[in-house]
C-alpha cells in the first residue's frame, strides 16, 4: 500500500528525513516511532502532499505520491498531532462540512456521517456542540474527518497524545475495526506499549531515517540475540539450578528469593524439555515463563534520542 524509498527532506544543512526507506503492505496498522525531532511528523506530511520532498519516492497504491499529490489525496486520511475544530459547529455540521470539502454526494452524505458517528462511539453526540465534546471526543471525531471520504491509507500523528486511559482504550479499539474493515493504518506515538499491543509492524525513526522495523517479536530477536525465561519454585531452588545447567542451550542463570532467571537459546520444544524436567524430578514450580522484551527498552537502545527543532 505504502511504499517510501530514500526519502530526504532538507532545511538548509539540516535534514528532518534523511534516506528514509518503509514498506507498508494492505492491511496492516504500522507503529512509527521515534524522539521528538526525529522526523516522524515530516515524514507523514510529505506523504500527505502538505510538505515537498528534496528527493525520494513514495507510491501510494501503487500511485507515485510526488507527482500525482491530487490524485493520491483521495486515498488518504490525515490526523495531525494538533487539529483546529468548529467550536461554534454541532457535530454533525462539522462532519457535513468535510463531505462536502471532499466532494462527498449528498445521497450518500447523511448515511456516511451516521455510519462514522457509530463507528467512533459519538452517535448519541450528533446534535452536540464541538465545544462541549470531552478532549478524548474531539479526537475520535477528527478521526472520523479523516475517514469521510473512504480513504484505503490512514495517516495518524499522535492519535492517542493527551488521552486518559479509557479514552486511549476506546481508540485502540476504532483502529482495530478499521483494520478489520482493511484500512491500512500509519500511526505516530510516544506510548510505545501501546503501540507493541495494537500494531502488526513497527518502524524506529531516528535522525531522519529507520534505524530498525519488522513485528515487535521479530525486532525483539534482533536487538536481544537470546529469550530469558523466569522460573519461580517454592523449594529446592539449588537443584533446580543443577538441572538447568544440563541444557546446552541455557546460561547466564541468576537467582533470588526463590526466582530463576536465565538466558535461553532454544525453541519451543527445548523449553517444554526444560519444564518437563523440572516437574519429573519433583521441583516444586509455581511459574515457568518467557519474558516479553521491552519495547522502550529497545528504543533506548537503537536511538540516540533528539530534541524539537
């Protein structure tokens, strides 16, 4: 669906992008992460025709994105970071508004606005005034902007920024139905557990360029060469550790309060080995699990961190 290849965005000697490559197949929701400054913002306006690239190609379903900028627009959905609404507008007439800034056809303007208005949760609030809609509300409403004119390619900068946590919750859920429905959804964020709960993929941004993507598990395995597994027993913590070490595949083993811990080379086969053991020669285990990597973790790894320019 999206397709970017050495993307540059100068400012004089300063490049805000700088060889930028993503690849983003139908179907999927692409977390984009990186520090503030680091080029995420620029990157998804260039995609949106609101800035001009210095030199690169992006294609937008197949379409080259740079020089048909018109062509691409109606197959786009752009959520900025900060968005301007109607205060004085209900919702309805906002949403109105916008269908008719896309050229939506009145037969089907009316049914298209109380479709959005159900998808988003915002269908008791049509005759609302935008001024009195919660922060949380008025995100899912500029959410249902963007997708008045049917796009196939989401573009969402910081969806979810100033959320509390139950707003945060009902917006993961609206991105899962539009991935179900087969948008294909780019999203910007700093809350990067969410990110690794809600994404298919995910791409680190870094001084203008991607310093690493692919699935969470897949970036795990690259940043971390070996699984650590944990094991808590109620008792004979020491034979437990005697056993481990029988594995070839298992070292670096630490212990605390009953609690093992240790680097594991294997598959899932070798780990039911693991625990098979344990249990056959009477090891009182009360858990035995792999730890999920971290995502901030990694992303203090792979960036040098940037600051607003």
């Amino acid at each position: 669906m999206l397709e970017i290849k050495n993307l540059h965005k100068r400012y004089g000697k300063f490049y805000a992008v700088n060889g930028l490559d993503l690849s983003i197949p139908e179907g999927e929701i692409f977390g984009f992460v990186g520090p503030n400054g680091a080029g995420k913002s620029t990157t998804m306006k260039i995609i949106c025709g609101l800035l001009t690239a210095t030199s690169g190609e992006i294609t937008v379903d197949g379409v080259d994105a740079l020089r048909h900028n018109n062509k691409i627009k109606e197959d786009i959905g752009y959520m900025p970071d900060f968005f301007g609404v109607y205060d004085d507008l209900k919702v309805d007439e906002y949403l109105d508004f916008y269908a008719s800034v896309y050229k939506v056809k009145d037969a089907n303007k009316n049914k298209m606005i109380t479709d959005l208005l159900e998808l988003v949760d915002l269908g008791n609030k049509r005759d609302a005034y935008v001024d009195n809609l919660s922060r949380g509300m008025k995100q899912r409403l500029c959410l249902a902007r963007s997708l008045i004119h049917n796009p196939k390619l989401l573009i969402l900068d910081e969806p979810a920024s100033g959320l509390d946590p139950r707003a945060r919750v009902e917006m993961k859920a609206i991105l899962r139905n539009l991935k179900d429905m087969g948008k294909t959804i780019l999203i910007s964020s700093h809350i990067l557990s969410e990110l690794a709960e809600m994404c298919t993929s995910i791409g680190i941004i870094d001084n203008g360029k991607i310093v690493i993507s692919g699935t969470v598990t897949e970036i795990m395995q690259q940043i971390y060469s070996k699984k650590l597994i944990k094991i808590k027993v109620n008792d004979k913590l020491e034979e437990a550790v005697t056993i481990l070490k029988e594995f070839p595949f298992i070292d670096k083993i630490t212990t605390g309060e009953n609690q093992i811990q240790a680097a594991f080379d294997g598959g899932e086969e070798d780990m039911s080995r693991v625990l098979y053991s344990l249990v056959t020669r009477s090891i009182p285990v009360a858990t035995f699990a792999q730890l999920d990597g971290n995502l901030e973790d990694v992303f203090m790894k792979v960036t040098k961190g940037g600051e607003e320019q």
